[in-house]
C-alpha cells in the first residue's frame, strides 16, 4: 500500500483518430492542438496542473504548462505504440506522473462509438416510468398480475400484420445494445479530502468502498459501481466513474468540498452565493489557464 509520500498523479483521457474529425472536440478550450485525436486534453491537462499544485509536485506543474508540447509527447508515445502493434484505433491512455516528472503512458484498446456519443448534440432528461396497464392494477394480492407472453412479442393476440421476434440478433442492422450497470449505494461515509477531489494512484478508499457494498465475485464486474457519500451524508461521486444527477431541470454533478457554517437552500437564495462558495475548499483549486504556449 502506498504512502502518502509514494503515490502518482494521473489521469485517463481517450484517443481516438475519428476525433480528428469533429469540430466540437477542435475547439481551443478542449484541446491546444487542432484538430486533435485527444479527447479533452487541455480539461484533462489543468486537472492534473491542480493536483501537482496541492501535493507540491514543482517539476510536474512546470512540464505541464506547454500544453502543446504534452499533445506533442503523447502523439509520440501513441505512434510507437501504433508501431507495436499495427493498429490505429481507440486507446485508453492513463498517464501517470511521479514526484520527478517521469511520465508514463500506459495504452489500453477500447471498443469503438460514434461521434455521437463522444459529443451527444443534447442529454436527455430520465425517461418517466411508463403508465400503468389497465391488466396490472389488480388489488387482489392472492391473484399475480397479468404479463403479456413475451412469445407475441408483448401484444395479447397475434393477428394477420402480427409477427414474432427476430431469433437471429445478428442480423439486426442495429448496434448492440449498451451494457447495463447495477449500482449501489455504500455503507458507510467517505470523507471528502484531496485524495478524493483530485485524481491520485492513493485509492484505497475506492477499494474498501467496493469491498463494503458489492458482493463478493460478482457477476460482470465491470459493470458495477459504488456511490460514495461524504460525512455530511451527500453523494460525491462513484468509484469509477463520476454522478450526473437531473435535478430542477438540468444534469449536474456533485459541487466540490462539504458545507461550510450553515448552508441550505435558504441561505443560497437569501445571500444570493454560489453554492461552490459556501463550501470547504483546499489550496490548489482555482488554477487558470495561464503559461499555455
């Protein structure tokens, strides 16, 4: 287990030549190159500027300010990595940098998507629960519900324009669908501090918030997430991913810190204040910017 002296920054970013094509991802706040097959750098860059300014890694802060040249630096290592092994397509790159600066560029495969789905033109809200059938509001509790036999394909009676499913699914022209997640909630708080706001390879909390709360060898574990919670008992994140939530019409994600003195809707309304400015913040946050070349 790593000390607090002995851990890594990182960051995981995606590359991806369809990206050269989009415009969105061109744009110069997303990217110091154009256009560029990163996804995000200069977001993923100031990211790790942050962590480097809190946790006093100098030299890290001092590699990172020219953003073009870490475009520069990871082409590169990407192209040797395309070297090896003959393929152009999306990687995962976790980058990971020690206390020196010593960069290291680990490349993973991962499946291909569309555009679409790397910069969808909208986020949808939740779709709200479908109504309930008329054959399913029985009181009776000794007498189950009525189900439509799946084998009509959800319609009472087969009838002349009818038809039955499709057994062959590879012959559908349709995409498979996306892999659902089975989430759960953890036990037991984990306090907010630097190692959880910003991005270390120090995760035992995410370990133990998944030994807590998931099963033991579940099924598809890659497909399951914890949400974490902080001591004041709101939702922070996941411990893999992070939480949009669709709340008063719009998706956000959970604020940065915990409450500071009194905090509720009231006094957001009252005083007219961010709700990131009543919060419990550290040095390091707020970094601009500034130095790219």
């Amino acid at each position: 287990m790593a000390s607090e002296d002995e851990f890594q920054l990182f960051t995981s970013l995606r590359y991806d030549p369809l990206l050269l094509q989009s415009e969105e991802n061109s744009r110069a706040i997303l990217n110091f190159v154009t256009p560029s097959p990163f996804y995000m750098l200069a977001y993923h860059r100031d990211r790790m500027v942050e962590a480097a300014q809190h946790f006093d890694f100098f030299e890290v802060e001092k590699r990172l300010k020219d953003g073009k040249a870490l475009h520069e630096e990871l082409l590169k290592r990407v192209q040797d990595e395309i070297k090896k092994t003959g393929k152009d397509e999306a990687m995962k790159l976790r980058l990971l940098f020690d206390k020196a600066a010593n960069l290291t560029v680990e490349c993973t495969p991962i499946p291909a998507v569309p555009l679409s789905t790397l910069y969808p033109p909208s986020l949808d809200p939740p779709s709200p629960s479908p109504p309930h059938h008329p054959a399913n509001t029985n009181t009776n509790t000794t007498t189950k519900p009525f189900t439509p036999s799946p084998l009509t394909g959800g319609a009472l009676h087969l009838g002349p324009t009818d038809s039955l499913p499709a057994g062959d699914s590879s012959q559908s022209s349709q995409p498979p669908p996306p892999p659902e997640w089975k989430i759960a909630l953890d036990t037991a708080p984990t306090p907010s501090s630097p190692f959880t706001l910003l991005k270390t390879t120090k995760r035992e909390m995410y370990d133990q918030s998944r030994l807590r709360a998931l099963p033991p060898n579940p099924a598809g574990p890659a497909y399951r997430e914890v949400m974490l919670y902080n001591e004041v008992r709101e939702l922070t994140e996941g411990t893999l991913t992070s939480l949009y939530l669709f709340r008063g019409g719009r998706w956000v994600t959970p604020p940065v810190g915990v409450p500071s003195g009194e905090f509720s809707a009231k006094t957001l309304k009252d005083d007219g204040a961010d709700e990131g400015e009543l919060r419990k913040s550290f040095a390091g946050r707020g970094w601009g910017a500034e130095g790219d070349e």
